[in-house]
DNA sequence: TTTTACTTCGTTTTT
DNA sequence: CGAAGTAAAA
C-alpha cells in the first residue's frame, strides 16, 4: 500500500487505526498535519469510506484551507466532499438550518468583541450597575467562561445562590442573554453552545450528523473548550470513531477557555482509546530542539516525551541582550535586511515573534526606516476598524433590521443629526411594542415628540428599504458600493483621512474587493453569507505566504506556522513570562507562558535569535525588567552571545560585565525551583546599575521596590511584590524616532497593507465632462493622485462641487 | 446636537 | 503613551 509509505512507522500507525477513539500526541513538527491528511485518504482510498462521512476540525480558516489543498493533492476523487472546517463555521453551517428548533430566526447574525461590549455596556446600564464597580470587561469574561463551561443561565443563577457578587454576575448573565436573544444575534460561545443546545433538544437532529459524521478528526485538540469537548463527544458517541490530535505542551489558549484536561484525560473518558506518540522532528535543528526540550521539562504534569531529529549540525540560539527596546529594534531589521542581502535568505523565511501586540509598533517603525518589507499579522482585525464595522452594520441591518447594535451604530453615521433624545425615544416605542428598532423608526411618525426628527429618520428607512430589494439580492459588492455612494460614507471618511494618515478609504475598498471575490468564489453569493464568512476571520488566515515579506505576529498567531529563521524579541520577565503570570499564584499560569515560550522555539527551522532589552517603555512608562527565566532555562552551551555590528557602531552593545546579569530567581518563586540550576550559571547577582533591578524601577519612595537588592538568594521566600505597577514614573530618555513621522503610511510608501494596489486607471482628466449615477453631469475640476486612488474634484452642473474617489464614483466621460 | 478639552485607565494572548 | 470615556461649551 503505496499511500502511507512515505509516513514513519508511528505516523503510519496512526494514519491507518481508523477504528474507535484515537489520541495522537504529535510533538511540535512532527507532521501531524501530514498525518491527518493522510488518513483521510487512507479512510476514502483504503476503506472505503465516503468522503462526505468524514469531518475535520479546526482552529483557523487557514488550517482547515491548508488541509484540504493537501487533501485534494492526496485522493483522487471526492476529497471536496470531505467536511473540512474550524469549530465555529461548522457549528454556523448547522445552525443555519436548524436553530430555529431552539428559538432563533435562521439569519441570526454573529457578534464580535466590538458587539458584546456594547451589549454589556447597555446592560449595565438597563440593571442600573456602576460601572466603576462593575467592568464590563471582567463581567464579559464571566459570561463567557460561563459559557465555554456549558453553564446555562439557570445553573449559573443556581450556583450563585448566597454569593452576592456572583449573583450580580447571574443577572447580568441573563440580561446579557436576553438581549442577544431580543437582537436574533450569538456570540462567538454561543455559536458552540447554541449547537450543543440543538444537540441535546433535537436527538434527531443530532442522530442526523452522527450518521453524516462517520469519522470524526480534530486538529489542535489540545485548545478545546468543554464546550467543544461535548460537541465533539455527542458527534462521535454513536460510531466511536473519533481521532484527537494535539500536543498538551503547545497548549497556549487557557485564557479563552481552553481545557488543558481535554487532552491529558482522553483515555479516561475514551477508555478503549488507543494512544500514539509521535516525537520524531522534522522541522528543527539539534541545538533548538534541545533548548525547546529543556525549557519545556520544567512543566508538570505534562504528557512526558522528548522531541528527536535526524537533522545533523545546527547552529546555537543566539542571544542578545540592548540597553533599550529601540535598540532592539534596529538590531532586528538590520539583522533580517543582512541576512538577505548578505546571506541570500529571503524575507518570508523570517519571522519576528513577540509576546503582545503593542510591541509590534516599534518593530514596525523599524522596518520601515530600514526598508524590510514586512506583514503585522493580529492586532486589531481588519474586521473591527471602525470603517468597515460601519459597513458591515448597514449589511447587516439590509440583511436582517433584527440587529438593533447595528442600526444604532448607523443610525447617525455618517451625521444625520439624530442624537440621543430621538433614539431613546424610538427605542422606547420599539421596547413599548416589542418591535426592533428599525421597525420603531420606519414607524417614527407614530412616536410622539419625534415630529421634528422624521425627515431627518425618513431618508435613512428608504434607503436601507431600498437596498433590500430584489435587484440586489447576492450582489454584496454592489451594495456596499451603494451604501457608500448613497449615504456620502467617502466624503464622511475623506474628513478623517486628511489629518489621521490611516488609510480608511483604502479599508473600504479592500471590503468591496472581498465582497467581490465572496461573489466570485461562493456558488451561491448571499448577504448573510458574506456576512458569516467576515465575522468568522482571524487575521492570520489571511496571511500569505507568497508575498516575500517578514512576518511579525504574537506567538500565539504563530502557533502551526514555521520558519526558518525565528527572532523572538522581547524576552524579558514581565513581558514574557507577563507580570500577570509572574505575579499569580497560580502556577499553571506561569506554566502556559512556558508552553508559548516552547511553541515559539519550536516555530524555528535552522536559526534562532531571542532578543530582549533592560529597558522598556510600556504603557507610557519605562520598566526595566531582567531577562526572561525562560532564557535561563535554555542550558549555556547551546547559547550563543552575539552583537550584531550596528550595534557595535552605534555604541549600543553591552559591556560583558553588565550583560544578562540574572537575578536568582529560583529561589524566591515558588513552584519555579527546575529553573534554579541554569540561572546560577548566569553568576550570582551584585551587579550595579539598572539592568540589574529587579522589577520595574519605581521613581520616589521605594517602599515596596526598597527590595532593589533582590537576589541575595538567602533562604528568605521573600517575593518581592516588585513587578506591579509603579505610580512614579522614569521617563526614557530620547526615543530614537523623530515623534514627526505623522503615520507609518507615509514612511512606509509601498510596504504597508498585503494588496499595494496602483488606483485603477481612469479614462477621464481635468477639464472632461462626466456623468455621475446620482449627481447627474459635470466637469472635472482636480484629479489627486493618492497611493490607492485617485480623488476626483468634480463641478456638478446641479449638485454642485464635490471631492470623490475614482474607484467608488464611477464617472462616465460623456 | 455636536465639538472640544480634560480625565482615567490599561493589555497579555483571539476563534 | 494612547484610547476611550466624561464633562462642559458652543
């Protein structure tokens, strides 16, 4: 059997026990995705099995889409009938046809943080809670563990009987709920609950998929939820055959839920389960893969195994430690642009990973002084910019008018001058009458005191009612062209643009080219399929590894990726370990951080660089924080100490005595006393200066930072309560960057955003006339020319003077 | 109703 | 340091 020939034997293994519950423990690069391609082909080509009765899932779009491209390279036919797809789109897809047994209209639409947060804002407000008192950030987190732990809103009233605080977090719950509910919307948790729900009250239903979902994969076991856990257990208890892959060590995702037991105890609930492992590296080098392992060995209670390559040589993990992250910086893109223009590496090969986003920006600004073409992959989705949030409300509000959070979020943008009187009173009439809001403001003649606000209500109610009709049923594109031509959305924009130097108008043409290839590639193009397909993206499915540019993203963006050449920046405790973790109680807290730390090692191929600085600006202060205990951990000789020749030049390296001096932590955390042995390798403590402080320095009084002389490495289990916020403030010392480039845009020129567009050509110039759809006939006054378009100054012969983009305009020459 | 100036507060991490 | 929220003014 020629198809599991190229697999080693315990990847063969597991690609051919197809029958009854599997767990396969696949170390980092250990091909697991190889293995899963393969036993679906090995399921269809040697069993026999129909492809539409296997399911896979996954964790991003860009894995279930890799996933299947392999698939289709492996069967000859019917790999396109295999379910390929992350947790959420399929609970959608089912959703879709049948959560209307559960109570929801079939185009419920889907919420994202930006959505929830308004809701618990109104619900606050509606319970009448003090806000100061009650975050909605922290009550969110409730609700939603809440929900990735299957605790209904009656149980969670249950449970918080006598407990004061939990019983506000019960009512808030509930409310919360309810409002979704009112609005036809579900969060992300819901989509999972919501189909666990349906499950449970529709055993046919559900008997449906377990016949359809004969053979059951899920990738990234490790990061499920037990919400999740029971989706999948319901699917897979009628045929048992169900195959978990994962690794309990690259569990990084606890903080969204994520049940690290899910993995470490499927035998115990699968007790026939069959276990393989699989250790055999294909990815990295010797000293990388030893310095991944010794990191990760000081965790407990970990699935024990050792990574192994047949990979010969291999050069250290290089460290380097600056005196400032600006520093940092530099050393980084110089390190890159060298490495390609010296080396002949290439830039796609690189990828600098970081432990929060907020450290991308310096990076940022560094790569394009130095001209390394680059990617931020995360941030803030390109989803959530407020521009094309806007647009999507009005889709959404075209598409189903039960969204109150959206029409609110239009109803005055662009300025209609309707203000907060007018829709607390239509919000009012819609509550009195159990309408939506949309309804109450078609219906504003009918509201008392609203006389005066009609006209300005009426024009909005046409237009959405307009947009609803027929003609433009399945045309996304056009109808964001519409809502943006019709509403004066670019003008409203061309306001913020002038100053703000982020590209808004851009945004909104990169949705319309989505929408427009949503058309093309969907067989049947509907607005809430649009709709669906967008709230469901992470930006990391949108990375793409043709353009040849570095990739900086969080390590947990990265998790899955590889490179060859890995800089891990920012390895200081307090950033990485976080001060939340550093300072937590909880062990396990500390030992995730260690996990993203061993997932990062392992992202690397052949180099690996891990760069940290002693001193740091964060959140407008400077901190200066010891290097990384995870650093320590890594044993010496696998370490190589390197400047990088700017550094030398620019006088910025660190003198040997000041360098990575670490402080004994061992000793003073508990919990933590494996890392002992390596960190007294770095010298004992006594140095002077600042880099030696422990903690964030504390300008004034030094009450609690008084422990300044930290590591005397006594027998005293004295914490120092150090790295918490300091009040006082050290302000660093001149940045490196001039404060004057107004926008990373204008330095940036052609490398910001994937899709560098030249603005399409025009066939008109100043002194045409052109005919506009709404405008009627004019003469063109001034063409600008912007990177992504141009801007056309057109004199209306009826309408007047007006500023339009070419690409949304579309004037005719006549 | 909208704009502006001032205060407060925080970040891990994201489907 | 910024974003975001609040109070006050226009």
């Amino acid at each position: 059997m020629g198809l599991l020939d190229t697999l080693n034997k315990e990847q063969r293994q597991a690609a051919s026990t197809v029958e009854g519950p599997l767990l396969v423990i696949a170390g980092a690069g250990s091909g697991k995705t190889r293995v899963l391609t393969h036993r679906i082909a090995y399921l269809i080509e040697e069993m026999g099995v129909m492809p539409w009765n296997i399911l896979a899932i996954t964790f991003t779009n860009k894995a279930a889409g890799e996933m299947r491209e392999r698939v289709d390279k492996l069967v000859e036919f019917g790999a396109g009938q295999v379910w390929v797809a992350t947790f959420h789109s399929t609970c959608v897809r089912i959703l879709r046809r049948y959560i209307d047994k559960i109570g929801y209209d079939n185009n419920f639409t889907i919420y994202d943080t930006d959505d929830q947060k308004t809701v618990m804002k109104a619900v606050l407000g509606y319970l009448d809670l003090d806000p100061k008192k009650y975050k909605e950030r922290a009550l969110m987190g409730a609700v939603s563990s809440a929900k990735d732990e299957l605790i209904t809103v009656e149980q969670f009233e249950r449970d918080a009987a006598g407990d004061y605080n939990k019983s506000i977090q019960a009512k808030v719950y509930r409310e919360y709920q309810d409002t979704l509910k009112k609005n036809n919307a579900l969060d992300f948790d819901d989509i999972i609950v919501k189909t666990v729900e349906l499950f449970r009250k529709c055993p046919e239903v559900l008997d449906s998929y377990q016949e359809r979902f004969q053979y059951i994969m899920v990738d990234e076991y490790q990061d499920t939820n037990t919400a999740q856990f029971e989706l999948v257990r319901m699917l897979a208890q009628k045929y048992r055959n169900l195959c978990v892959v994962g690794d309990d060590d690259q569990s990084i995702y606890k903080f969204r839920g994520a049940n690290i037991r899910n993995i470490l105890d499927f035998e115990k609930y699968f007790p026939e389960a069959a276990s393989i492992k699989l250790e055999q590296n294909y990815r990295s080098t010797r000293p990388i893969l030893d310095a991944a392992n010794a990191v990760i060995r000081n965790n407990t209670g970990r699935k024990e195994k050792a990574l192994w390559t047949g990979r010969k040589g291999g050069v250290n993990v290089r460290l380097c430690q600056f005196d400032s992250a600006y520093e940092e910086a530099e050393y980084i893109a110089c390190n890159i642009r060298q490495k390609v223009e010296k080396e002949g590496a290439e830039y796609r090969e690189c990828a600098v990973l970081y432990r929060t986003n907020a450290q991308a920006r310096l990076l940022e600004e560094r790569m394009l002084m130095e001209g390394v073409p680059y990617n931020v992959v995360g941030g803030t989705n390109f989803y959530a910019r407020k521009e094309v949030k806007d647009i999507l409300a009005y889709l959404k509000t075209i598409d189903s008018g039960r969204d109150d959070v959206a029409v609110k979020r239009i109803i005055n943008v662009p300025k209609r001058g309707i203000g907060n009187a007018t829709l607390e009173k239509a919000e009012d009439f819609a509550q009195l009458y159990g309408i939506g809001l949309f309804e109450a403001l078609e219906r504003a003649d009918e509201i008392t005191g609203l006389s005066r606000a009609v006209p300005k209500i009426r024009p909005f109610t046409e237009l959405i009612r307009k947009l609803r009709g027929e003609e433009y049923r399945g045309k996304v594109a056009d109808l964001i062209r519409e809502v943006v031509e019709r509403t004066g959305y670019e003008e409203y924009l061309g306001d913020f643009d002038e100053e703000g130097g982020e590209d808004r108008i851009g945004n909104v043409d990169e949705l319309l080219t989505k929408a427009a290839g949503y058309e093309e590639s969907s067989e049947e193009p509907s607005l809430t399929g649009f709709l669906e397909e967008v709230a469901l993206v992470a930006d990391i499915d949108n990375v793409d590894g043709d353009d040849n540019r570095v990739l900086l993203m969080t390590l947990h963006s990265a998790k899955g990726l590889e490179f060859s050449n890995v800089i891990l920046a920012g390895m200081e405790d307090g950033l990485f370990p976080g001060y939340m973790a550093v300072n937590s109680d909880d062990i396990s807290d500390l030992e995730e951080e260690r996990r993203l730390a061993y997932v990062g090692i392992t992202r690397a191929k052949d180099e690996l660089t891990l760069t940290c600085a002693r001193m740091r600006m964060i959140k407008g202060e400077t901190q200066y924080n010891p290097v990384s205990r995870f650093v320590a951990e890594i044993p010496m000789e696998l370490l190589d100490r390197e400047f990088g020749p700017q550094n030398r030049r620019k006088g910025a390296w660190v003198s040997d005595d000041s360098f990575v001096r670490r402080n004994d932590f061992g000793k003073t955390f508990p919990g933590d006393d494996k890392a002992r042995g390596s960190a007294e390798a770095w010298g004992s403590d006594g140095a002077n200066g600042p880099g030696s402080t422990f903690g964030t320095v504390r300008g004034g009084s030094g009450e609690a930072g008084g422990n300044g002389g930290t590591g005397s490495g006594s027998g005293m289990e004295t914490r120092p309560k150090a790295i918490i916020r300091p009040k006082a403030t050290v302000k660093a010392d001149k940045p490196y960057i001039a404060k004057g480039i107004s926008s990373l845009n204008e330095l940036a020129g052609i490398s910001k955003g994937a899709a560098y567009k030249a603005p399409a050509a025009i066939d008109y110039g100043v002194g045409d006339r052109v005919f506009h759809v709404k405008y009627g006939e004019g003469t063109v006054m001034h063409i600008d020319r912007e990177p992504r378009d141009y801007k056309v100054t057109v004199e209306f012969d009826k309408a007047g003077q007006k500023i339009m983009y070419a690409s949304f305009a579309k004037l005719k020459r006549v």
